[in-house]
C-alpha cells in the first residue's frame, strides 16, 4: 500500500492555461484526462494526484500545503503574496510560448499618454488589484483600483450597454450583453467596446492584438509575467517529492524547448559535406553517418522551427536530398 509520502499533489490550472498547460503535460509524457464535472482529472502515473484550479488561487493551495506544486503564473503569486519555492520558470501563455505582460490601458482618444496623466482618484478597473495598487503607489499616483472579474475590456462595454439601456429603454441589448458574457478574453468586436465609467484598465495581454481591436491604447507596463511552477516549502524539503518534482520540472521545460525546435534528416553528397555543415545551426554539430553508398552521407540535426522554411529550400537547391522534417516532443538541454 502506498503512502501519503509517496503521492504528489499537483495543481493544473483551469482557465486559459488549461489547453497549453494540458499539451504541455502530453509532450511532456504525462497524459492527463480531464473530466467536465469533476476537479480530479486522472493521470497515468501513480505517484501524482491532479487537482484543476483557477491559476488565482494555486498559489495560495500551494502555499498551504493543500498541494505539493502546481503551475500559476508569476502575476498570481505576486498578487496572492504566496511563500513559495518556484522551482522553474515556464514561459508559455495561453497562444504563445511568451511571458504576458499585464499593462495600463485607457481609450485610444484618451489624452492620457502616461500613469501620471490620469485624473486624481482615477478609476482603474482590473482584476490584479494589489499589484497594480503597488504600482501606482511606487510612482505616488492616487488611484481607484476596483476589482473587475477577468477579461476587463468587457466590463466598458458591459457599462455602455447598461447606459444605452437606460438612456433608450426600447432598445433591446440582451444580444449585446450575452455576446459579451460568453465571449473569451479575446473575441470581443471592436464596434461594440466603448470605455465609459473608468479612466482606465489593467490587463494581460500577450501580443497587444485584443487591447488594439477594442480600441484601447496602452500606456505602460504594469509587470510581465510567466507561468511559474512552484512548489510548497515543506514538499520541497522532502527528498522523494523533491526529486518527484525537479524530474516533472525537467520534462516540462524539455517539452517547452522540444515545442520550438524540429528534427531534419537527409541525405548529402560527401563532396558537398562541408559545404552542407555551413549551412546548418545546430547545438553542437550535427551527426553525420555513412550510407551503404560510399559516396553519400546521412545528416541529422536539431534547428529552430522558424528557420526550418527558409533552411530546407536552400539545402535542397544546394544537393541535399530525401530531406525529412520532424517534429519534437523533448528537447533536454
């Protein structure tokens, strides 16, 4: 029978992290099947119990010990105040492997073109209220900072959609407000967004796109985050959960680096070896073999993924032949 000491309790994070955190368990090795009416995924190993949690909260199950580690960005930590031990940093979003950056934004009309612009007391909406109130605080900024659930380009659109009502009550808006409601963080249509009410918002965005189609200009960086992995203090200090956890730490970075990376296989002329070897960027170099045929060789080599279509024309065109491409669930550094 296995013990308590044995079992490692691990926090997935629910939300716009769940896909990319879910594929990133796969390349990393680990299958996890996720249930939509239960918290309690399953995994297939034994040694690992799967809770799924909003990214809000994991550090503070974290912290408690009510989990051994998780994975959480670094905004939530810092907004929680969570003591824990970040064992890695894992920089992928929900789109991208890139850190997000929670930023300043107010409408593109807006005067404001800095923090210290808005108006005394100004009302800033977010859902990362203590970070952003340190943030104001350092730079001796009097700010409102309000608490807004998630995705905080819906709540002026919301707003405008309650104040049309109440200007023109004939005016049907169920349409408008249950688009917003059930829109993702980044659908909403740049026509119907139209800040009234607040001075300005805080939001994470990852490449700026949604803040510009809902015609909101940023103003400055409020703090860029990554998804942490982190551990409990006392799980860190216990060697079998220690280890448990540098090896997961080890794949899903594995898993991260295999993500930007493909294989590429192929046949080169041995008189065109040098020439073939110029043309490639490799970790070290690449490993080249003989064929049957003696004057032929077999080149395989590990390159980024964004430099494979432009890399495999000019190889083709320099005498390479039987060109494989690959992709890569792993890459250990």
């Amino acid at each position: 029978m296995r013990t308590p000491t044995n079992i490692l309790k691990l926090g997935l994070p629910k939300g716009s992290l769940e896909k990319a955190t879910l594929d990133l368990m796969a390349r990393a090795g680990y299958e996890v099947r996720v249930s939509e009416r239960s918290y309690g995924p399953s995994i297939d190993d034994q040694e690992m119990k799967v809770v799924m949690l909003r990214a809000q909260e994991m550090s503070r199950y974290v912290e408690l010990g009510s989990l051994d580690a998780g994975l959480t960005g670094k905004d939530w930590i810092a907004e929680n105040g969570s003591k824990v031990h970040v064992v890695q940093d894992l920089v992928y979003a929900k789109a991208h492997l890139v850190p997000v950056r929670w930023v300043l934004a107010v409408p593109e009309d807006s005067p404001v073109q800095k923090p210290e612009d808005l108006p005394q007391d100004a009302r800033v909406a977010t859902e990362l209220v203590e970070v952003t109130k340190r943030f104001f605080k350092a730079r001796g900024i009097r700010a409102r900072v309000e608490f807004s659930w998630g995705a905080t380009e819906i709540k002026p659109a919301l707003e405008a959609a309650v104040e049309e009502l109440l200007a023109h009550p004939e005016t049907d808006v169920r349409e408008t407000v249950h688009r917003l409601l059930s829109s993702e963080e980044d659908g909403l249509d740049a026509d119907q967004v139209k800040v009234r009410g607040i001075d300005a918002i805080v939001d994470v965005t990852e490449t700026g796109t949604s803040l510009r189609a809902n015609r909101l200009r940023e103003v400055a960086t409020v703090m860029e985050s990554t998804t942490q992995f982190i551990a409990n203090r006392q799980a860190w200090e216990d060697p079998w959960k220690r280890d448990k956890i540098e090896n997961l730490a080890l794949l899903l970075q594995g898993a991260i680096n295999g993500k930007e990376m493909v294989g590429l296989k192929m046949n080169v002329p041995i008189k065109l070896e040098n020439k073939i070897k110029a043309m490639l960027p490799a970790e070290h170099s690449p490993t080249v073999n003989y064929l049957a045929e003696t004057d032929w060789l077999a080149f395989e080599v590990i390159l980024p993924a964004s430099q494979e279509r432009e890399l495999v024309p000019k190889l083709k065109k320099a005498g390479a032949s039987g060109i494989i491409v690959y992709p890569l669930n792993k890459v250990i550094h």
